[in-house]
C-alpha cells in the first residue's frame, strides 16, 4: 500500500483540456471537407499530407533542441522523433525509388543499394541513442519533469486515439486521405505535447 501511495504522489494527471489540444482537434475536423475535395494523390507518398508530417518531425526536431531546461531530454526526444520521420520516407525508397509512370508505387528492396546496411545502420543508431540516454542522464532528467509537473491526459489520450486509428485504417480503409489526415493528427497532438512538456508543462 505505501508503494501504490507513493506512485500516486509521484505521477500527478492533468484533466484540463488545453490550448494545445486545439491544432490535433482542427486537422480532424478538416478531414471531412478533405476527403470530400481534394483528389486521391493527396493521400499518396511524397504527397501533400505526407509532406506535412514530415514538415511536423523536422520542425520538432528542431525545436526541442532550442529548449533551456532538461535539454539533453529533448534532444532525446529529438533523435527519437527523427526515427519517425525516416518511417515516412521508408528510409529514403519513397523519396528515391518510385516506379515512373505508376503512382504511389516504389522499388522493392532487391533493386536498392543501401538495403543490406539499414540494419546494421538501425543497429548503430539506436545504440548511440541508448549511450545518450545513460551518459546524458536522461532518466533522472525524466523522473525530475514528471516529479515536477501534471501528465496531460487530453494530449496523451488525442495521440494515442489518433495514432491507434490510422493504423486500423491503414488496415480496412481504401481511403488514404483519411488514413494520412488521421497519422498527420496524431503527429500534431504528440508534437504538441513535446511542446508542452518543453516549453510550458502544467506544474503542480
């Protein structure tokens, strides 16, 4: 009992809906006129809406690295938020290696140079990403913000609802704007929450 007392003094939630729930909430309200009027292509790889996600990760990668407080944390963050962004391009095929005159289609691996070195090169990435997190100390940095502030339910609950949807509808749905606007709110709402952690968390 004096263990479950003290994890519920150390993690403190956060009911308040906040101003940076907003953008998450407006990229899904804008999926309907968006699935209504714009073409399919806009769905496609190396498209409109993919190029906005990717545009999110950049632009967080950046930023989190401009933080004063638990910087090492957010530069973390950074790398880690890199990841998804070479998601994205499937690692460069998309950006690289699509088929000409077929839309939406890409080279399988086979017909790609650098195939046999993307693990070797995930390999490498994530063990420097783990040398950083023990050396810069990045847990202590962790348990500090947590001790020191409230966790965002709205935001926590925005990103996982979204990021859970576009995966089921990458699965049942022909739709791909849809799929792509719902992934693109996903990446808002946890850019978002980045942000707010970084720049302006709710204290206790």
């Amino acid at each position: 009992m004096n263990i479950i007392k003290q994890i519920k003094e150390f993690i403190v939630f956060d009911f308040y809906f906040n101003l940076s729930n907003i953008p998450a909430i407006a990229v899904l309200l804008l999926l309907y006129p968006a699935v209504m009027l714009l073409p399919e292509r806009c769905g496609y790889e190396n498209e409109l809406i993919e190029n906005y996600q990717l545009l999110i990760v950049f632009f967080g990668c950046f930023l989190w690295t401009l933080t004063p407080r638990y910087r090492h944390l957010f530069i973390f963050a950074a790398l880690i938020f890199f990841t998804m962004a070479l998601r994205e391009v499937n690692t460069g095929r998309a950006l690289f290696y699509a088929v000409p005159g077929k839309p939406n289609e890409f080279y399988s691996w086979d017909h790609i140079w650098y195939a046999p070195y993307r693990l070797p090169a995930g390999i490498i990435y994530a063990a420097v990403c783990t040398v950083y997190f023990f050396a810069a100390k990045i847990y202590r940095q962790i348990f500090e913000l947590l001790a020191a502030t409230r966790i965002p339910v709205w935001n926590i609950l925005i990103f996982v609802v979204c990021w859970a949807g576009a995966d089921i509808l990458d699965k049942f749905c022909d739709n791909l704007i849809l799929e792509e606007g719902v992934e693109l709110a996903a990446y808002v709402s946890l850019l978002m929450t980045v942000c707010l952690y970084a720049f302006n968390p709710v204290k206790r």
